[in-house]
C-alpha cells in the first residue's frame, strides 16, 4: 500500500518570515495526521530555516530544483548535496516551468535526478504534456519520453521509496482548469504500466505518482480518490495554510 504525499510547491514566493509562518502552522496543525506524508519546497533562501523549523515533524523539506553537479564553477546553481546539507530530503526535478523557461531538457532532468538520489535524497521527477501535445494525441508518448529521460540510469527497484513521479498537464498547471480524475487516472495508470515494463511491477506498485496542476480543496478528493493517483504536487493552494491543510486531509485512504 503507497502512502500518498502531498507536496506543496511554493515556486518563487514567500520571504523568510513568511515562510517560517506558514510551516509553523502547518507543523502545530498537520503535526498528528496520520497515513499522509508531506512536504513543503520553499525558495532557496528559506530552506535552511524552514527545515530547522521543521524539526521533530514529520513533514519534509524539499528542493524545488537542483544541479546536477556536486560543486564546482557553476554560477548561481546550487546542487543536491548542498539542499541535504541544509535540511532537504526530497528535490523536485523537471517541473514543467523550469523546463519551458530554464531550458531543462528530459536528458538534464535525468542527470538531476541521478545527483539527487547519489546525495541521498528523494527525488520527485515531473512529467505533463502541453496543450497543444493532449489536442494532437500525443500526451502518452510525450509523457513516454520523459520518464525515459528522467529516470535514465536510475535503478528505481534499489530506490522505489526514493522515486515520486508528479503527472503535471502543463495546461492546468496555475489555470484553474484541472484534469478530471477520469483524465488523470488515465495518464497515472499509463505511467504505472510504464514502469512496470521498464522495472518490475512490484517496483511500479511501489512508486508513487503524484497529480498537480490546480489541486484545491474542492478538487482533491476526487482526484485522490483514483486508483493511481498517490498524492499531489500543490502550487498556489500551498500558499494558504487553511487550503494546503485541507488538501492533505483530503488525500488520506479512506
Ligand atoms: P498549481 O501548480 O497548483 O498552482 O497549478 C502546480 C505545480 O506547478 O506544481
């Protein structure tokens, strides 16, 4: 049985005070939920602190993104052992806008989430069509082509626990238009079978799958409540305590 995890994504937003304000409320009100794990990505510059904050919680810290070098002369990156380092154990790769805007190719992803899981940590790869790829019928084979990507060289049967994929449809990443369940279910069970194919089934039961692309409280049960989905990468509703609460409510098994 997968534990489903709820991951808030907080992309460029929030300051440190900020910060450390919404994860204080997060630990007092999330501290006893039971059969849900969590996870908060904050930017860079609050990362230590909201994982020290964190501390004695059950709810992870996580890198919104990462180099795929270790050190060296890489202005202006920061690499996975250094977000280990500063309290993250969980590092989300891929994410749709870093490869619209920052150039992060299937092949570069893969190299990321190697680094990350060579640091010791969880690496949360994403995947999702655009728009234009879903009218063409092409959302499998695009989806195809960057798990083989993401998770190129990686044993995912020695680090099953280690690996979440997040099924993101760019089209309803901050759009307010959401996959129906039926829809999502059909591309998370697609990435099931993949895995399975390209791993063991018992590895591909055992990795979860999480969903994103405008999760709110309204939606979340629904979307949990399918088959494969384990979960969910959460954007602007991670912002609010009281929604980002509710969403992980929503994603206990029943
Ligand atoms: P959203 O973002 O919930 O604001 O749509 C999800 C994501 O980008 O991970």
């Amino acid at each position: 049985m997968r534990t489903p995890f709820v991951v808030g994504n907080w992309k460029l937003n929030k300051t440190i005070a900020e910060s450390l304000a919404l994860v204080t409320e997060l630990k007092n009100q999330l501290g006893a939920v039971k059969g849900v794990a969590v996870g908060v990505a904050p930017v860079f510059t609050s990362l230590h602190s909201v994982a020290k904050r964190l501390e004695g919680s059950a709810i992870a810290t996580c890198g919104q993104n990462c180099h795929f070098e270790t050190t060296g002369a890489w202005t202006g990156e920061v690499s996975a052992p250094l977000l280990a380092d500063a309290g993250a154990t969980w590092v989300i790769v891929g994410h749709s806008e870093r490869r619209q805007f920052f150039g992060d190719t299937s092949e570069i992803v893969g190299k990321k989430a190697r680094a990350v899981l060579a640091a010791g940590l969880g690496a949360i790869v994403c995947v999702g069509e655009l728009l234009a790829e879903r009218d063409a019928g092409r959302t499998l084979a695009v989806v195809d082509d960057q798990l083989a990507g993401g998770l190129a060289g990686i044993d995912a049967a020695a680090a099953a626990s280690k690996i979440v994929i997040a099924y993101e449809p760019v089209w309803a990443i901050g759009t307010g238009r959401t996959a129906t369940p039926a829809q999502a279910q059909e591309v998370h069970a697609h990435i099931r079978k993949w895995l399975a194919d390209r791993f063991t089934p018992t590895t591909a039961d055992a990795i979860r799958i999480q969903y994103g692309g405008s999760v709110k409280p309204s939606n979340a049960e629904a979307l949990m409540s399918e088959k494969d989905i384990d979960g969910a990468l959460v954007g602007g509703a991670s912002l609010e305590a009281a929604d980002f609460i509710a969403i992980v409510k929503a994603a206990r098994p029943s």
